[in-house]
C-alpha cells in the first residue's frame, strides 16, 4: 500500500501511521507543492505612488538572486520576464523564515517587517485573498522604508480540487 501511495505521490511516515489513517476526522496541507503545483509567481507587484515599480522589481529580483526560495525563483522570474537588469548589491544572505538581507534593501515576510518597525501603510494591500505577501524594504536614514509589496500564488495541481472534495465526503 505504501508502494502504491508513494506512486502516487503520497508518503506515509510508518505503518502505524496507516493504520490508525481511519481514525482521521481533520487534515491540514501546510506546504507549497502538496496541493500545487510548487511554482509560485508574483501575481502583484505594487510600490507607494511616484515610486518606480521597474526599479523596485530590480532591487527586489537583485536581492533575490542568490536564493533557493520558491518566493525568491518566484520574483527573479518575474524581473527576467520584464528585461529588467539586476541592481548591484554589496552582500546578501538569507535570514532563516523571515526573508533576505541585501544590505540596503531586505525583502521578507509582513511578520518580520512588521517585527522591525516597518508601516505598511504606504501601499494598500486589497485584492490578494489567499496570496502569500512580502515586502520590500530600504535602510534609510531613520528606520525602513517600505518600497513595494508583493503577491505570491501557486497553481493547483490537476485534480487537487477532486481530491478534497473526495476527503471531504468520506
């Protein structure tokens, strides 16, 4: 069964795990990939009124460029798609479930820009039901400024919706 399952793209942890599967009455899917197809894009890119939404894409994709992130392929995918040149940047690395560091510019989660200070006020998020944002941020003299927010979706995979109304009728 666990053979078959794995076929299938399904991994189960033990065969205690299988048995006591009949006992299951809630399922959560926490992780890109499970129900999509693990390629997120930026399906909004908005930067505060009179800002350059090209040169933000720039920093944001330049900032990115080193990373291995979904998120991170996601917005250096988008600025490849636009013609748009990478920004020069001294150092960047990654800060563990919280974003990049690119020195003058970071990029990561709200919760972490929102940890630091940052008002995301400047730029109204409406619209993105459902996406995963981050923000682009820039060292200024003073604290962060906000730069640009993003949305990330992903696409379903083929027959995940038949897939949990399957789960939810059992």
């Amino acid at each position: 069964g666990t053979g078959v399952a794995a076929k299938h793209g399904i991994l189960i942890k033990d065969a205690q795990a299988l048995e006591r599967a009949h006992q299951v009455d809630l399922v959560a899917f926490d992780k890109t990939g499970t129900l999509t197809v693990g390629q997120p894009r930026v399906t909004a890119f908005a930067v505060p009124a009179g800002d350059d939404v090209q040169r933000a894409m720039a920093v944001a994709a330049s900032v990115q460029s080193g990373s291995e992130h979904p998120l991170a392929r996601a917005v250096f995918a988008a600025a490849r798609e636009r013609g748009l040149p990478l920004a020069e940047l001294e150092s960047v690395h990654a800060v563990p479930g919280r974003g990049t560091d690119g020195g003058r510019y970071l990029i990561g989660s709200l919760r972490w820009m929102q940890e630091l200070g940052v008002s995301l006020d400047a730029i109204p998020y409406a619209n993105t039901e459902g996406a995963t944002l981050s923000a682009l941020v820039e060292r200024v003299t003073g604290g962060l400024a906000l730069r640009a927010l993003l949305a990330f979706a992903d696409e379903p995979k083929a027959g995940a919706a038949e897939a949990l109304k399957a789960l939810r009728a059992r």
